[in-house]
C-alpha cells in the first residue's frame, strides 16, 4: 500500500494506471475506520484491479457547532487495517492542499433539492460541503466506480445526483449498512456514546423496524405514525430530529403509487446524532 498526500503525487500516479485497462475504485471516507468502511473496501475490492482510500476530514461539511475538531482520528490504526486488506493507495491530503484558496473562497457544488430536506434541513450547508469535496476527490482520483455506505443514505442519493447531472463517468455504489450483533448501526460518533446511551442506542432500530412492521400491516397515515414514534423515542430517552417516509429515490414525500420506500431517523442520545435507515417494500 502507497500512503499519498500530495495531490501532485497522486495524480502521477494516477498516470501510471492511464494506459492499462484496469478498474480503478474510490472509497473516500473520513477515518476513523470501523467494519463498515471495511466492509465498503471489501467490496471495492471484488469489483476492481486498483482501490484507492482517502481519509480526510473535510472541515467544510461541518457546521459552527459541530464536532470538527473532536472528530476522532486514528491514522495509524485505519492504515494498519487498510494495508492488511491490500489497498493499492491510501490518499491522506491535507485540508491546506485540498482548499488551496481558502474556504471561503472555495467554488461549491450544491445539488439542490436533495441537499436541502430532512438532514440536510438539520445542518444546514452540510451536503454542500460533502458534494464539493466528492466531486473535487473524484475529479483527483478518476475513479470508475465509487463506494458509498447507504447508513448515509441521503448522502449517497446527493451524491448519486450530482454524479447524473455533471455526467460523471463513474458509477456509484451503495453498500448495505453494516451492524453490531445489537443492530446498532456501526458510526466512528457511536465512540461518543456514554455506557448507558450505548445500551439504549440500539432501541432506535428497534423501533425503526416496530414502525415498519405498522406500515406492512397496513398503516398509512405516515405523518401521524412518524409523531407517534418519536414520542415513543422521547419517552425512552431519545431527542428525536426527524422522523421520515419518504420515496426511496427522490426522498420526497411518497404518493400513492410509490411502492419503494425509506423510513430515515435522526436522533439525539446526549450530545451523539445518530442517524439510521430502513427501506420498505410495500
Ligand atoms: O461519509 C463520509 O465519511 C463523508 O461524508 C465523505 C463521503 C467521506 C465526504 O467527506
């Protein structure tokens, strides 16, 4: 495995592959490494000759008052797993080569829509800062395909979008959401997680699949089912953000003839969002 951090070093590299016809496959994520950013590397991996990793915690897609600068980072630890998968390179830029000209400065992609509901409604400028640092980490590592988790599930639908509408020849892939034995789903921000709200923490799911389970038996009074749940969840401990039914692809409100939907949670335990997904079938 080659540990990269100069933008110029990369693309020399990136050079190299140019000629010969091999795959080459993208898995940006922000360190901090658990078994569901593995599990996107693994795949990666099946489906590609070449597979390049970035770890880069990117300063413009958190708010004034998020956790920036307590973001946990193990380098030494995500580059031990990486190399033991047999990465080909590991990308680790820093913030003043990736925004050469400042952030305030910085040109933006902003996928309109998509980026403004439901989380992006939470944290505001949020998926702006995700899109811009995709598209310009896509535009250094030229990838062919491009591996997401669908635990972000309106990320990878941002993303999804503004890879169609700049016509990106790439193809996006989203990798199921991968669990503790409890079904919590895996996040570097369950580490923030006191004893007693890691125990409660899994209960979101739980009530997630509770109200699923409703709609399969015929519910369809969405707006008042996702009110009821989140009383539920104040109830048990938990801040609700949001609640949502939304269609799966658009994460707009469903109509009648939607048969493919998302149920997407957000919900505070302490000072740690968790966030999770559920799809239904109806
Ligand atoms: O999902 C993440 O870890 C980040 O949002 C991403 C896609 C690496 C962009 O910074």
């Amino acid at each position: 495995m080659q540990i990269i951090n100069e933008i110029s070093d990369l693309r020399e590299i990136r050079r190299t592959w140019q000629s010969s016809a091999k795959v080459i496959a993208f898995v940006p994520t922000m360190g901090n490494l658990h078994q569901g950013h593995l599990n996107l590397v693994r795949e990666a991996k099946k489906q590609a000759d070449i597979v390049v990793v970035s770890i880069f915690v990117n300063p413009m897609q958190f708010g004034p008052d998020e956790d920036l600068d307590a973001y946990p980072k193990t380098l030494e630890s995500d580059s031990r797993l990486l190399d033991d998968l047999g990465i080909d390179v590991l990308f680790m830029p820093s913030a003043n080569d990736i925004y050469a000209r400042g952030l305030e400065q910085q040109t933006f992609v902003e996928v309109p829509g998509l980026s403004y509901m439901i989380c992006g409604a939470s944290r505001p400028g949020h998926f702006r800062g995700v899109a811009t640092i995709v598209c310009k980490l896509f535009n250094m590592v030229q990838p062919n395909l491009a591996f997401f988790g669908e635990k972000d599930f309106q990320q990878l639908q941002v993303i999804k979008a503004m890879v169609t509408d700049f016509s990106m020849n790439l193809k996006v892939f989203g990798v199921t959401t991968t669990r503790e034995d409890d079904g919590l789903a895996m996040s570097s921000r369950n580490h923030y997680l006191e004893s007693k709200e890691r125990k409660l923490a899994p209960t979101l799911y739980k009530k997630m699949h509770e109200l699923v389970d409703e709609i399969q038996a015929g519910r369809r009074d969405f707006s008042r089912l996702t009110q009821e749940y989140k009383l539920q969840l104040a109830e048990l401990g938990f801040n609700p953000d949001y609640l949502e039914i939304r269609n799966v692809e658009t994460l707009l409100q469903p109509g009648h003839e939607d048969q493919h939907l998302v149920l997407l949670a957000a919900a505070f335990l302490g000072k740690t969002r968790l966030i999770d997904n559920l799809q239904i079938r109806l």
